[in-house]
C-alpha cells in the first residue's frame, strides 16, 4: 500500500510534526552524521515491523537504537568500566556500541533480532539528536534506504528509495560523514563488527588490537551481510585500468581518464563522504548492464570502512 511521504524541515514545527508522527508508530527518515536513518519508536513493536517491511529487510538483522543521551543509553544496555569509558570518549558521534541488553530494557524484540545484545548510538548531528529529544524516546534507524541497495546521504536519495512506504523525511541537508557508523562489540572481548566513520586506528589506542568480527550468515550487528550497499550495476575494485565503456571511479591523484573521482587529493575523509553519492551517479551513468570500477583505496583510518562497502557492492547478489 502506497502513501504519502512529507517532507519536512526541521523548524520547531517539522520537528514536532515528524515527533507526533514517531509517537503514532509512524516511520520518518532522519539525518544523522553518517547516513539517513529510517527511525521509529524502538519500544513499538508495529512500528520496528514497519521498519523491516519498508527496507525489505530480513528480520535476522539487527537494527541500531538511537538515544539522545547517556543517561537513556544506560536504561538500554549495560555498561562496564570499559564500555563507559569508550562512550565518554566517542559519543555523540559516528560509533555504535553493542552491549548487553537489560532485562528491563523495554526494547520491541525484533530491534535486536532475539539476541541478548542491543546496538546503541548517541548521534552528533543536530537535527537528530532533536527529533529525538522531540521524540523522548529510542529510536530504532537503519539506514533509510531499501535493504542492501545504497545507503542515502540526502533527503532526495530516502524520497527515491522509501517515498511512498514511510510517513516523512526529515530534510537534513547532506550528511557529512558518508559512511555508516563504526560497530564496537564490547560484549565479551572488543571486536570490530563493523568499520565505520570512527577509525579503528582511534579506538585501538584506547583498547589495543581488535579482533575483526563478522557474521554474514546470522548477524549480531547491522551491516555484516555479504552483498550489501549494492547498486545496480555490477562493481569492481582495485581496478587501476578500466574496461572499455565501464565507469571509472578514482581516487587521488594518479587516475587520469576517471569518470568522476571520490578524492581528486586522495583525502580519505572527503572520499567517505562522497562515497555513496558516487556510487548513485555511477549507477545512474552505466545502468544495471554496466559496470562501475574503482581505483585502489588505501586500507587505513576511513579507507578501511570505505573498501569494507566496496567489498559488500561488489559482492555476488542472491
């Protein structure tokens, strides 16, 4: 069933009306740091149903909380010395924890797919952390887009994905980290579970080496399936000469001939952030019958959660 999509603009007004909507079990995409996340009210059983149903998304994946604050945060999930210590240092920002889930913790059973753990973030971007404020609540988000096709980095991206399926999008303007947070398990030994818009290099300094940790067959943290973040042409990578007629993507400054570039400079923070836009434009350019090709990306700081996307584009699609 088709319906309206809103889009609204954060003015005290948008911000009330998409939080009236959140309340009703309703769904609204807003804009956080990293990507457009597809928010409803995470204690809502219907609406975190809506969620899975509007992405297409398998109900084995679990979704990330969203809370404005610590003091929310620690009502979710448990925290250790060491748990407490990573947040004080992190959050708000790009960074999702998965913890311990609190008996009491009131969270709809689908948000964490069954599992004893729970996935949680303090988003930094404003226009977030007031929906939610608005909201006074946990906020379930995945990324607002249909599952494992290319994650939104603008309102225009979510209407083109999700209009017609989800209530409103908050308009946000573009997010300016790119890439989907970073996933730290700290519910055993720290595991990276997932490279994201927080350096593994940042947290190793507090934590020492991390184990790299993933499950693409039955995930205990979003973004861990094996094809994902696909467009719908076909990817390669590490490609340092392209095909005839394949769109060229480059990186630094060695890729004369590109199509289009990530990082004309090779900077890997201006990369991030274009990296889905880009992947949109190629797609756009070459057609599901083509194929888009990317430059090598060097596999350090946001470089690993850039070829960690890459890798999941170009993997084979069921």
């Amino acid at each position: 069933m088709s319906v309206e999509t809103r889009l609204l603009i954060p003015t005290q007004a948008g911000l009330d009306d998409a939080a009236a909507i959140l309340q009703r079990g309703g769904l609204v995409a807003m804009p956080t740091e990293t990507v457009y996340g597809l928010a409803g009210d995470a204690r809502n059983g219907a609406a975190v149903a809506q969620i899975f149903a509007a992405k297409g998304r398998p109900h084995f994946n679990p979704l990330i909380v969203h809370v404005p604050d610590m003091a929310l945060a620690m009502q979710i999930g448990v925290f250790d010395d060491q748990a407490a210590a990573i947040a004080a240092a992190f959050w708000p920002g790009p960074l999702t924890l998965v913890l311990p889930l609190r008996d009491d913790a009131g969270l709809a059973p689908l948000v964490t797919a069954g599992l004893g753990t729970v996935a949680i973030r303090i988003p930094a971007h404003p226009v977030a952390q007031a929906l939610l404020r608005a909201f006074g609540g946990p906020l379930a988000a995945p990324s607002a887009n249909p599952s494992g096709r290319v994650s939104p980095t603008t309102a225009a991206h979510v209407m083109q994905g999700l209009g017609g399926r989800i209530a409103a999008v908050l308009d946000g303007g573009a997010c300016p980290v790119g890439v989907e947070s970073t996933i730290l398990g700290l519910a055993g030994a720290p595991s990276l579970l997932r490279p994201g818009g927080v350096p593994a290099e940042a947290l190793e300094t507090m934590l020492g080496p991390l184990v790299i940790a993933t499950n693409a067959e039955k995930p205990t943290a979003p973004g861990q399936l094996a094809s994902h973040y696909a467009p719908g042409a076909a990817v390669r990578l590490e490609v340092t000469r392209p095909d005839p007629g394949e769109i060229w993507v480059g990186f630094g400054p060695d890729c004369a001939g590109a199509t289009m570039t990530l990082s004309a400079t090779g900077d890997l923070v201006e990369a991030a952030a274009a990296l889905f836009q880009t992947l949109r434009a190629a797609d756009d350019l070459t057609g599901a019958e083509g194929s888009i090709a990317f430059a090598p990306i060097p596999d350090h700081g946001l470089g690993r959660a850039i070829n960690d996307r890459l890798r999941r584009a170009a993997a084979p699609r069921g």
